[in-house]
C-alpha cells in the first residue's frame, strides 16, 4: 500500500495489528489485498452482486 503512512496518520495506530501482526502497515496491508481480492471476484462473478439476467424480458412475456 503507498499511502500505508499517510493512512497512519489519519487513522492513527491499530494496537492489535501492532501486536498480532507485526505493525500497522501490515494490518493495512493486509486489508488492502483483501479488498483487491474482493474486488476481482466480483469483477469475474464469482461473488453475484446482482442478477441482472433475471430482469431482462422474455418471448413469452412480450407476447402477452
């Protein structure tokens, strides 16, 4: 994360990434490449946001 130090002195220190994970850049680091991950799931629809297939109309409901 670039902004990992700009981020620590907005949001201050995290005493449990600081504890459990070796400092807060990391626990930002690590939210950071959850969030990515997250994000390309739901680019290749692996994670649904919605189902817009569903929405779309059908012969059979046009001829009615």
């Amino acid at each position: 994360m670039y902004f990992s130090a700009s981020l620590i002195e907005t949001f201050g220190r995290i005493d449990r990434a600081e504890q459990r994970l070796g400092g807060t850049r990391n626990g930002y680091l690590l939210v950071g490449i959850i969030l990515i991950m997250l994000g390309v799931l739901i680019l290749f629809g692996v994670i649904p946001l919605s189902a817009p297939a569903q929405q779309l109309p059908t012969l059979t409901s046009l001829s009615s």
